[in-house]
C-alpha cells in the first residue's frame, strides 16, 4: 500500500469522480484508475461503486476513508517535523462560487505566511462542516448556515449576487443595472432548493419583494448547462455570484447587477476552541480580497 494510492483514494472519493480527481491531482485518469485498483486488489474489497452514471463509496470505501485521511495527515506531520515546518500545513474545504477569491487568497496568504501550506478540500456544505467538527478539516468557506457550539463563523467578505442574461436580451444592453420587476418576464433558473437554501431563499424573497412570483423554469444539473441554455437565447435568468463570474466565460451571457442588489456573505468556519498561528494571516487574506 503507497499513500500515492491513499491520495487518489481520498481525492476520488471527496470528488466522486475520477475525470475531476485526475484534473485535481494534475495526471491522467488512467493512472487514478489503475493506482485504485491496486489498492482495492490488495484489500481485498471494492472500495468504489461504479457505474455509467454515478461513483460511490461502498461501505467499506466509507470505513476505510477516514483512515486513509489520517494516514496522509501523519505522513505529512513527519514530513513537516524534519523541514521545520511542523503545524504549519491546514486543510480548507471549498464550494463552488468562490471564483476568482480562492486563486488571489491563497497568493496573498502565501506572501502573509510563506511557511503556511494548504491543502483544499470540495465537497457539499453539512459534509465540510462535519469534517471542520471532527478535525479533518481545520477550516471551511460557508455561506447562510447557522452557528452551532462547536462552530465559529467569521465573516471574510461580501459578494454580490448578479442575473446571468442572454447576451442578445434587451435587458442585457439596457444599462449596468437591471431592475429586478424587470426579470419577471422570463423564468427563473435556480437550481431546487435543497441544493443551496440560502440562495434559493434569497433570491425568491427579493422577487416577492418586488411584486411577482418569479416563473420557476427546468433547473439544470450545473451552473455550466444553466447558462449554456441560457445563452442559447432561451428567455430566462439565473443568479451568480459576482466573484464566480470573473472565471465563467460565455459570450453569449452577460452578467448585471440587480436593483435591489443581492449579496451574500462568505464567513470562514472554524473550531470554536482555540486560536493557532495559522488562522490570523488566513483571515487577513481572505478580508483582503473584500477590501
């Protein structure tokens, strides 16, 4: 057993998803494919269910993922004791929306703390906040959750929330600001709101506040297929998240303030115990991407 093996375990495992974990760990997915299936061989066990559509962790998968984790985490504290950077390795859970943010932080964080490295972690909001109460993460970015005893939320920044137009929409090339009654004429794509309850419950408030109950069109499965419909001239919209925006690139979408305006705040959740020597440059540089 080799922790390169270990590390694409956990990485498909966190992205269930062997294209994405081969694009995160930057080699052929292939080679993930085959390194797992040594692995397994030498278990003895499928830690994966696979299919055409979907990948799963089987239940042994789930028992032995977090061993796996822990096994990386004290491979790293050895290598860190010998460099003379013990404590100074964190790992962060991540979301979609972060756009632009995450690249410009971790640049500014890595000027604050040269002796700092980070490890990013994506997977869906309750599982980053488990991960953040049992230790496997040592912070998460979150949006619209609730405090909780074990939890401390600190606010790093505010991002407004944009309606993503068909480029060709008279909305579109109406100004820099569209009116939210404005947007009543065409349907609202917005993913259900399981998926993400504080901006489903944001962004219906705010078209109820206006005067209409926003016309709900077909969600995509992706915020990708969302607006490629979208800028296939279909007569809809859809919230984004300005900083997100500034990495999407679709001719055939504009993206415009609205009037009210929407924001959401990012808040950074960590332990509610403690104050390492890491958390005070992590929260200078992500408030400086506020500024």
């Amino acid at each position: 057993m080799e922790l390169r093996q270990l590390r694409y375990f956990v990485t498909v495992a966190e992205e269930l998803h062997f294209g994405r974990a081969a694009a995160r760990l930057a080699i052929v997915q292939s080679a993930v494919s085959q390194q797992v299936r040594r692995l397994e061989r030498e278990l003895g066990v499928e830690l994966f269910d696979r299919s055409p559509r979907h990948v799963r962790l089987t239940a042994a998968g789930e028992r032995f993922l977090p061993e796996a984790r822990a096994t990386l985490s004290a491979a790293e504290r050895a290598r860190a004791a010998v460099t003379g950077q013990a404590e100074m390795a964190i790992r962060v859970g991540t979301s979609e929306g972060l756009g632009d943010r995450l690249d410009q932080l971790l640049r500014t964080l890595a000027d604050l703390s040269p002796r700092l490295t980070v490890e990013l972690a994506y997977a869906r909001t309750q599982a980053r906040l488990d991960r953040v109460r049992s230790g496997e993460l040592h912070a998460t970015f979150v949006r619209g959750v609730a405090a909780s005893p074990e939890l401390r939320l600190i606010p790093v920044w505010e991002d407004r929330i944009l309606a993503a137009l068909p480029a060709g929409h008279a909305l579109a090339s109406a100004g820099d600001t569209v009116d939210l009654a404005d947007l009543a004429a065409l349907s609202l794509r917005l993913a259900e709101r399981p998926a993400n309850p504080p901006l489903f419950d944001q962004v219906m408030t705010a078209c109820h506040d206006s005067g209409f109950s926003p016309m709900l069109g077909p969600p995509a499965n992706s915020l990708q297929n969302t607006l490629a419909l979208i800028g296939a001239g279909q007569p809809s919209w859809t919230p984004v998240y300005e900083s997100h925006s500034r990495v999407l690139h679709n001719a055939r979408i504009e993206f415009r303030p609205t009037r009210p305006a929407l924001a959401m705040t990012t808040y950074l959740a960590v332990p509610a115990e403690g104050r390492p020597a890491w958390l005070n440059p992590l929260i200078q540089a992500c408030r400086d991407q506020g500024s």
